[in-house]
C-alpha cells in the first residue's frame, strides 16, 4: 500500500510510506533548517534519500530496510516516486549535499567525505573547498564493503578501523557517506553510535556530480523527468538499475494502487 500523509505538528512537511519505507516530503530550507537545528541541539542524526531503486530493493533487505525506516530525515530523490504520491516534492541528493556544505562553511561546521570511487571524495572535496574557502573539510576512501556492509577482505577491515579513527579524531558536524546502495545506508545505521560526528548523510555518486567525474544533465531534460534518460546514455552499464526504476518500480507502484482499491 502506498499512503503520505500530513503531520499536522510540522507545518509544510508531509510524513508517509511507500511500499513500507519512510519518506518525508518537504522544502530545502526546511531540511537545512532542521539539520541546522539538530547540531546546535547535539541531537545526533542521519540523512538517508531513497529513490524508486532503493525502495524496490528494500523489499528484499531487511536490513536496508532498517536502515532507511531508522533514519531521521528520508528525503525523497527520484522524480519517478511520483508516479506514487503525485504531490511528493523531490529534493535531489546531489542538490542536498553541496547546500549542506556551502550551510557548514557558513556556519564553521567540519565536514567529512567517507568512499567514492577512486579519488572521488578527494576531488570533491577539494572543489568544495575551492567554493566554499571557509569550509574544514577532510576525506579519505575508506573500506570495499560486500552488500552487507561488512569489509570484503582483511585489509578492508584495517582501513574501515582508519576510517572510523580519522572522523573521530576530526570529530565533524556533518559526514558524508558514499559506499553506494545498500551499502552506505546500513554502514550509516550499523555504525553512527561509534561516530563523534553531529549527523551523517547518503550520498550515493553525490561525490562524481561535484567532482566533475560525471556530467550533470542538461536542465531541460531533469525539467521533464528524463534524468533517467541522460544516465542511460552517459553511464550505460546502469541499464539494470534504470530498468528497475523506469519499469518494475511503475509497475509494482500500479499493482499497489489496484490492491488497495479492492
């Protein structure tokens, strides 16, 4: 069943479920200021952004599940999670990430990138930096994790205890976590009580888009709700997950809607 709906506590965010996974539908200045409002409370948090994919995957992860039911803010990222809740406002991850630092330059935050591929978390932050001169930033690649989060290899291990090591001793208000799917939402869950950071963040290829690694669609095109269409030709090997999202999600999205009209 797929139902959202008003909390009337809260004025301007609508609070639901889709296909049994949390979502929050609400403005960007909400979610800043509300981000805003956790650190200066110490009110520890995290950020997850499920899209019509995650939601999907979800279905079949308990602990990815978990992971996206647990999070304080799940923010809405996927223009096709509209075909369930029409009126559900979409607030993008890669928009998301660099307004949260251009907030922590703003506001003297430290801010730590955590994954990337390669020296993603590096460049980005670096480009961050170049934008924002004010911001204290730090990264580091981190672990290879299996599907579950877990190391893949001894020495995976030893670089995640470096990981959680480095942000604790850099003890950031914000960190930012880019593992990829599923790996990054329960990594988050599993390991937040061990992280002197103030809150954390999802923030699947969020890393490519400011690093310049991976070219941003044409406005028009994200306008119509074709992003899809642009990942498809720029990044090809993503057909099974755009699959997923362009297909199986509207079709599960039209059994939901016919079951609970019986």
């Amino acid at each position: 069943m797929i139902r959202i709906q008003k909390n009337h506590s809260i004025t301007g965010r609508n609070i639901g479920q889709i296909m049994k996974i949390n979502v929050t539908s609400t403005q960007l200045n909400e979610v800043l200021l509300r981000v805003e409002n956790f650190i200066s409370d110490n009110t520890k948090f995290y950020i997850v952004t499920p899209n019509p994919e995650l939601i999907l995957m979800a279905q079949k992860d308990q602990k990815l599940k978990e992971a996206l039911n647990g999070a304080t803010l799940s923010i809405p990222d996927g223009v096709g999670l509209k075909l369930a809740v029409p009126d559900l406002n979409i607030i993008k991850g890669r928009v998301l990430f660099p307004e949260l630092a251009a907030l922590a330059a703003d506001k003297n935050w430290k801010v730590f990138l955590l994954g990337g591929l390669g020296d993603e978390a590096e460049t980005a932050s670096l480009k961050l930096q170049k934008t924002n001169p004010k911001l204290q930033i730090r990264s580091f690649k981190g672990p290879k994790l299996n599907d579950n989060a877990r190391p893949v290899v001894e020495s995976d291990e030893k670089s995640e205890r470096e990981a959680i090591e480095k942000i604790n001793k850099f003890a950031p208000q914000l960190l930012f976590v880019a593992f990829g799917n599923p790996k990054q939402e329960i990594w988050i869950h599993e390991n937040l009580s061990r992280l002197s950071v103030g809150g954390a963040m999802a923030v699947g290829g969020a890393f490519r888009y400011v690093a310049g690694i991976s070219a941003l669609p044409p406005n028009w095109m994200t306008d119509l709700g074709l992003e899809w269409l642009w990942r498809l030709v720029t990044e090809p090997a993503r057909i099974g997950r755009i699959w997923n999202a362009t297909v199986v999600f509207p079709f599960k999205v039209l059994l939901s809607k016919i079951n609970y009209r019986v």
